[in-house]
C-alpha cells in the first residue's frame, strides 16, 4: 500500500540532504582555515609562555575577526560569479535579438564540433534557436562554458562563519576549562591532541568533496596544519625570550 506521507517526509530529507550537499564543500573549508589559523595563535600563545586568559582574549578575536572576513569573502565571491554569468547572460539575449544570425552559425559551428552533420544538424539547430531561454542557456553553457551559480551568497558567507566559529574553538577549549573551572595539565598538549583529531577529521571530510586519496587527505591537511602551528610557536618563543 502507498504511503504518500512516508514519500513527502522522504522527499523531504531527499531535498534537505541536496541542499546540505551544496554548502559541505564551504563548510569543510571554513573549518580547516579556523582550526589552523586558531590553533596557530594558541601554538604562538604557548610558545611565548602566555597565560589562559591572554590565550582567550587572542583566540577568540582571531575567531570572530577572521570567521567574519572569511564569511565576507565567500559571500563576495559567490556574489560576483551569480553578477559575472547574469552580465553575459544579458549579452546573449541582446545578440539573439539583435544578431541572430550570426548567433545561429554559433550554434551550429558548436554541435558541428560534437559530429552533427546534414540535416540532423539542422534540425539541432532549428530545435535550440526556436526557443529564445534555450538559445541563450545553450550559448552561456556550450560557448562561454558558463553556468548558474545555485549557491545563495548569504548562506555560503553563513555557512563559511559557522564553521569557522566551531572549529576553530576546538583548540581553544581546554584554555576555557582552565580559565573558568582550573585544569592542572599542560594545556597545549591537550588543545594540540584535540585540533589534530579536528584535522584528520576535516582532511577525511574533504577527501570527499575533493574525491581525491583520504589519506593523502588526511595527512595533507594535518601536515599544513602542524607546519603553521609549528612555525607559530616559535616566532612566539622567540619573541618572548626577545621581549620578555
């Protein structure tokens, strides 16, 4: 027996599960740049022996400084891309008005190039330009190998700050615990295991959306990682015994 509800509420997961899909790729990114950028101030932090409040104070406003110049960014970006196609998009409307002609040799030059021949290509041709939307998406997809950016701008800039915001306070956890409730333990080690977990799992994740070896993504991701960590603790040790 059908169950029409079943298929909505399946239908419904089906579409939420798309759209999440759409923004996983800007959601892993953002989490790589604010778990290293973060765990790199709390490395140079460490290695300038400064104390949990100061690790704090430095850390979360990296958070929010560059959380939101990273959301700026990727809200800019997706902008001018949506801006960028809409632009041409508008040319090629005014050149199958104004030019057809010379917009219907485009179109059988294209699929001529694909191995259309004699009337079959004729009627590919006849087939696109009968239709202006047609004609236009044709031309932006097969000539300027252009396509419609999807993506809200608002929701890839959102999505980039959330992110960031909860990965890069993985490493910054153990500092809130000690600031708040004191925790006798050598907090970098900790905040160290905690972000290295974080990497390896952001580089699986990524290996993903990039479709490239998980591991050589795993250890990509922990290698560059470690690396501004690693240099971060000592430009902070220097400057301590340089300064202090």
């Amino acid at each position: 027996m059908n169950d029409p509800e079943g298929e909505d509420r399946l239908h419904g997961r089906s579409s939420f599960l798309s759209k999440f899909q759409d923004y996983i790729g800007e959601f892993i990114y953002g989490g790589i740049d604010g778990s290293v950028t973060t765990f790199a101030v709390v490395a140079g932090a460490a290695g300038a022996q400064l104390d949990s409040a100061i690790v704090i104070i430095l850390g979360f406003a990296n958070l929010i400084a560059d959380g939101f110049a990273m959301s700026v960014g990727s809200y800019l970006s997706t902008k001018s891309e949506k801006e960028n196609y809409e632009k041409h998009e508008r040319i090629e409307y005014w050149e199958v008005d104004n030019l057809p002609e010379k917009e219907r040799e485009e179109v059988r030059e294209i699929y001529q190039a694909k191995g259309f021949e004699g009337e079959l290509l004729e009627q590919v041709v006849d087939k696109i330009t009968e239709d202006k939307d047609r004609w236009v998406d044709v031309m932006m997809k097969e000539e300027l190998e252009m396509s419609r950016e999807s993506k809200s701008p608002f929701k890839m800039g959102l999505v980039t700050f959330i992110s960031f915001l909860v990965m890069g306070f993985i490493p910054l956890i153990v500092y809130v615990i000690d600031y708040t409730l004191g925790f006798s333990a050598d907090m970098f080690l900790y905040s160290s295991v905690m972000t290295f977990a974080i990497f390896v799992l952001i580089g699986y994740a990524k290996s993903f959306v990039t479709n490239s070896n998980k591991i050589r993504s795993v250890l990509e991701t922990v290698f560059l990682g470690g690396s501004a960590a690693v240099l971060a603790y000592f430009v902070g040790d220097l400057l301590e015994k340089m300064i202090g």
